[in-house]
C-alpha cells in the first residue's frame, strides 16, 4: 500500500507541475478557470490517495488477526505466550513490564522504529537469532506497512489514537 501512495503522489506532483502550462493552453494566456479546475481536480485525487493510506490501519488489523494468537493490544490487553505490543513504536526490545523475554531479545538493543519492527517481523530468528519468538514472519511488505499503521493506532495505554 505505501508504494501505491508514493505512486500517488508522484502523479499528483506530475498533474500539479503541469497546471500552469495546461491553463496557458489558450492563447498563451493564464486561464484562471483552467487553472483552477486543474487544481481541484489534483486536491481531489490527493484527497483519495490519503484515504486509501488512511486504510491500511483496517488492513493491518486483518494482519494481525495471525498475531492475536500470542500477543495483545488494546485497553485491557494483558501478556500471553507474547509480550503487550501497545504503544510499541519507541519502546527498546525486551523491556515491557512483567513479559519474561529471552536474554537475545533483552540483549538485541532494538528500539522499536518503523524500520526495526519491518525488518524483525519479516523474520524474527534471523534478526534476533535466540528469540522465543516461534513466528516464520510476515514476508509480503505492504502487509507488513498494513501491520505497522495498526499497531501505530495504540499508545501505551492501548488507547486508540487518531
């Protein structure tokens, strides 16, 4: 899903930078209605765009549906054969209160950034070799973005954040 937002967005760009020489179009001089439409049109197509990256949160959460049987988010989310996964982004690897991790977790000196997170859960044993983690990982990378933008949703409370 990123990559067809960045797709997006290069065409939104393309359409803008044209906007002046498609409005120049009659008579060399500035049409001011054709500029204008131009510009409505290119902030419409924005506006998709935006809601459809808006969307791989939903997406994510259809992701993590695989995660669910070891770990939990949310408000009343309490460790299981894996540690809480709120309010993750940031947080240095094997510290989340009262999870007992494997000394490679504890010792990985991870914190959890986008690109971390992305690489690990990819393949877990091969980023921290030792891990308890029994997970294959999730290969398709725009599941893994879908994944990310859910897990973004809960602070470390679990609170849903917009």
């Amino acid at each position: 899903r990123q990559s067809h937002y960045r797709i997006s967005l290069k065409y939104i760009l393309r359409m803008l930078s044209c906007a002046a020489c498609r409005a120049r179009q009659h008579r060399g001089r500035l049409n001011k209605d054709a500029f204008v439409k131009t510009i409505l049109l290119v902030l419409a197509v924005a506006g998709v765009a935006s809601d459809a990256y808006a969307q791989d949160a939903a997406s994510g959460e259809k992701v993590f549906a695989q995660c669910r049987a070891c770990h939990q988010v949310g408000p009343n989310a309490k460790n299981a054969v894996g540690p809480v996964l709120n309010g993750l982004m940031g947080r240095k690897a094997g510290t989340y209160e009262g999870y007992t991790y494997s000394q490679a977790m504890k010792d990985s000196g991870i914190t959890w950034t986008d690109d971390s997170f992305s690489t690990y859960i990819m393949n877990p044993r091969s980023k921290v070799p030792g891990t308890k983690m029994a997970f294959a990982g999730v290969k398709d990378p725009g599941k893994v973005a879908d994944l990310l933008a859910y897990l973004k949703r809960f602070d470390a409370n679990g609170n849903k954040v917009p």
